[in-house]
C-alpha cells in the first residue's frame, strides 16, 4: 500500500473479522456519489447486520490516481 493513503477502520476490521471465525459473511463496496471516497462492508450472512466496514478517501490529484493504478498492476 502507498505510503499516506489511509484504510479507515481496517485494524478493528480485522479484529471483527477474525473474532467471526468460520461464520459466513456477505461482502459490499459502496463508492460516493463523487467518487470521492469508498467503503467496503462486511455483513452477516443474511445480510441483515453490518459486521465491520472500513474505507478511505481516493487520490485527489491525477498523479495520485495513476500511481494507484500502476500499484495494482504489480500486485
């Protein structure tokens, strides 16, 4: 991960997620409106209850967007 680029939420997340053990969850992403920001959502398995949700701004310059990019194509 980028160096200055903040996950929100995602250390207690984690924490969640591995206290749920082998119960099944369900997997979201909701984006902004404006593309600003994004959140991925862990729910249960009905879907009912959020589990855990972490998430964070994206880049803001054009610069940023395409180091992004090129960090995904190495991974």
């Amino acid at each position: 991960m980028k160096r200055g680029h903040t996950i929100d939420g995602l250390a207690d997340s984690v924490d969640i997620l591995l206290r749920a053990g082998e119960e099944p969850l369900r997997t979201g992403s909701i984006d902004a409106v404006d593309r600003s920001s994004w959140f991925t959502i862990f729910l249960n398995s009905t879907a009912t209850v959020v589990v855990a949700c972490c998430g964070g701004r994206r880049p803001t310059t054009m610069e940023s967007a395409v180091l992004s990019q090129r960090r995904w194509q190495f991974t």
